[in-house]
C-alpha cells in the first residue's frame, strides 16, 4: 500500500514536473516568435512605404531631388539672409527632469492595489489617471496613411485616442501623404510623434539629427504640435535585418538612448515584454508588436489581464502596443478584438496616448504631498515632482476621505483656478477624485 502510494506521488509529481516544464518551453517559444515578429513587422513596413513610393514615380509622381531633403517650407523674400534658431530644449537638471533614469532593479516605489485614505481629511496620489488600476496606449509606426480610415473609426466607436510615430522626411512628396492627414490626425486630438527623420536609413544623418531634425520639422510643419516621444527606428537595439536598411550599419546611424535623453521625455521600444510599473524605463517603453499574445495567458510577457493579477510582476503596469500597416480584414479584424476587450475593462483601465502615460507615470514616481493643512471643513496642500515644468504639464489623480457625515458640498481650486471633482464609495465611505498639475500652486478642497 504504501508502496503504491509512493509510486502516485512520484507519478503526479513527474506529470507536474512534466507539465511545468512544456509550459515553460512553450512560453520560451512563443516569446522568441513574438521577438522574430517584431523585426519582421519593422521591415516589412518599410519594404511595403517604399513599394508604394515606387508605384508612385512609375505612375509620374515628382521625385525628390535628395531622399535627405526636408518637406517644403514657406519661400523666404528676397533679400532676407537672416537664420531662425528652432527653439532649445531644456536642459534636464535636478528638480527639472526631462526624463527619469534607468531603474535598473530597484523600483521607484511600492506597487499596492487601489488606495483608500483611513482617515478623514488623508490625501493619495492614484497611480494611474482617474484612478484605474492599469495604462493602456496604442501606437501606429511609419506614415500608412492608408489605414486613417480604419483607425479614426476605431477611435470614434470607442471614443479613444492613438499615437502615431512618424518619419519626418517621408512626408509632403506626394498627395497619398502630405502634412494635412497629419494635421487632421492632431486636430482629432490625436498624439502625433517621432520615429525619427529618415529611420536611421540615410548615411548622412547622425543619430541626434535623425532625433532632433525631426522633432522640429514636425513641429514646424504641423501647428500645435509638441513632439516630446520617440520610437525608436528598429528599437533600441538598432536591429536592420530583412529590412530595405539593413545595409547601413555604421555607428553613426544607431540608437542611442542618451541621445534620445537630451530631446524627448520617453522613447518606445519595438518588443514588448511587461515589466513592473515601479520599473518601467521610459527612454526604453516595451511595446508589444501588433497585440501578439494579447489575449493568451500562456504568454505571461505579453498577456493583457496579467495587470490585474496582484501575484503577477506585471501588475498594475502600463500596457503598450504598436502597429504598422493593417492590410486586410484579418488585421482588423484582430485589432477589433484588442479594443473590444478593453471596452470590456475599460473601467480599470486608463487608455490614453503614449505621451500622456510617459508623463503621468514619471509625475507620480517623484510627486509627493506637501505643506497639508487641515480645518474641520477644509484640506489645502501643494503637490509637487521632480519633472520639468515646461514638458510635464499631464494632472495627477488625488484621492481623499471625505467625512461620514458629510453634507454634499465639495469644491477644488489650484492655485484660485476651479477643478473637477467627482465622489466614489468604497465599503460605506465617501471620496473625492479630483486632478491637479504638479507644481502648479496652492490646492484647497472644502468640503
């Protein structure tokens, strides 16, 4: 008997052991195919913009005369010799980051589930806007002007906005892409970024002229315009392969992460695999290549509901996608999927473009509550971060226990200036949620 016994235990055993470790092999094989994936996704975008560029000239399309010029730009007068200095981006410096450090293994702070002030009068800073419980954000790589169509229907149906990452000396050569689908892009509200001037495709351009040209050609051709975020043109790794680039491989046209510090507040990469929020390195976002896995649990890398798993590391992070063209029904079709089970979160969920998350999550890793005064009726406090001004500008979502007897009167102002404020409940106490710009003055809420 009990050598039966021992023999089932050693049988179950050896089929857990067993099971763990398909598991296991299959997770490793369908994260190295999501790595292929994405490569393959970088170059097969590039090969499909320069196909159409050539379909283009064959059909009596103008041909630039340098595949470096910029777009056109207004004519000077005659006579006018003078030089316009594009704007200088700020310097970062203590107390005024453009950007946070790498992390490395140590996280920035203590990742928790939602918080609920115990005491009347106690403040919280929500992780994520509007108190959700994760960051969602969908990015559109190289200029597939193609596919607005599709992807301005998607946003109207769901009433959400999009990133698009743009090739900067890729547009105003032809009526199928010009600056007015990206000016429309900007005026829906839509977020309207760098993937660099030429894709590190020009051996003319050293990597902070393929960053910095192309946030200001951006800028001055789209109005209102502020480019602040960069994909990186084949991630930062710089991988070319397969890809109508690939035989340029020199130094000088490689992605440099302390080059892209200098001009912009987060860098995306091209492979997503989740870390956890406290440790997200936002000149190195992950994103995952076209929602691959999005929905698999047996991808725990790339599995969406893992955000809502306390036991997971990829708790509570910030989710990021990114597609290229969408050619078929099928691509769309999958795409319909991604949004469909967002909606289905949506309560949980903050869905938001690219450089909006990069600025709240920065905020809110150095933003602390200080000078909290307290009256019967009344809280005032100024909410500060280490985050420079001038690009950081995204409100965070304060949190405070109201009164059990309290009368319905409720109001926030910053710095005299009125703020929303709606109240939830949780276990029988009352709330209020209200958004306020880090340094931006004095806060009081009567209540």
């Amino acid at each position: 008997m009990a050598l039966t016994l021992s023999l089932s235990a050693c049988n179950e055993q050896t089929t857990q052991a067993t099971q763990t470790g398909q598991a296991s092999t299959l997770a490793q094989t369908l994260e190295e195919e999501d790595r292929q994936a994405a490569l393959y996704d970088q170059a097969d975008s590039l090969w499909y913009l320069e196909n159409e560029r050539a379909k283009r000239l064959a059909e009596g399309a103008a041909a630039p005369e340098s595949i470096i010029q910029s777009s056109p730009q207004s004519k000077r007068e005659v006579g006018d010799y003078s030089f316009t200095q594009p704007p200088v981006p700020p310097v970062s410096k203590p107390g005024q980051l453009l950007n946070l450090p790498d992390p490395g293994t140590t996280p920035r702070f203590t990742v928790t589930g939602l918080q609920w002030p115990a005491n009347v009068g106690d403040l919280s800073i929500s992780m994520w806007a509007k108190d959700k419980m994760a960051a969602f954000s969908l990015t559109i790589d190289d200029n597939h002007v193609q596919d607005h169509a599709f992807w301005y229907e998607m946003s109207e149906q769901y009433g959400w906005k999009w990133t698009w990452f743009l090739i900067a000396n890729q547009i105003g050569w032809s009526s199928a892409d010009h600056w007015g689908h990206w000016q429309k892009a900007l005026d829906q509200g839509h977020d309207v970024q760098s993937h660099g001037q030429t894709h590190l495709c020009d051996a003319l351009f050293y990597t902070f002229r393929e960053y910095r040209q192309s946030q200001v050609e951006i800028e001055r051709s789209l109005a209102n315009a502020k480019v602040r975020s960069l994909a990186y043109p084949f991630g930062i790794n710089t991988d070319k392969r397969g890809s109508p680039c690939e035989p340029l491989t020199s130094e000088r046209t490689k992605n440099s992460r302390a080059e892209a510090a200098k001009y912009f507040l987060a860098a995306r990469d091209v492979y997503g695999a989740l870390s956890s929020p406290a440790k997200i390195d936002y000149l190195k976002v992950p994103s995952v290549s076209s929602s691959r896995n999005f929905l698999n649990p047996q991808a725990p890398w790339a599995y969406f509901d893992s955000v809502f798993n306390p036991t997971s590391a990829n708790y509570r992070t910030w989710y990021v996608v990114h597609y290229h063209n969408v050619p078929n029904d099928t691509a769309k079709n999958e795409v319909r999927q991604v949004l469909a089970h967002l909606q289905a979160v949506e309560d949980k969920v903050w869905i938001a473009p690219f450089t909006q998350v990069a600025q709240y999550g920065q905020e809110f890793a150095t933003a602390q509550l200080t000078n909290v005064q307290r009256t019967a009726n009344s809280v005032s406090f100024q909410l500060k971060d280490q985050m420079n001004d001038t690009w950081f500008d995204q409100p965070l979502t304060v949190k405070l226990r109201l009164p059990d007897a309290w009368s319905g009167n409720l109001s926030v102002q910053q710095n005299s200036v009125s703020r929303s404020v709606r109240t939830v409940v949780n276990q029988d106490k009352t709330y209020a949620l209200f958004e306020v710009i880090p340094d931006r003055g004095l806060v009081t809420v009567t209540y």
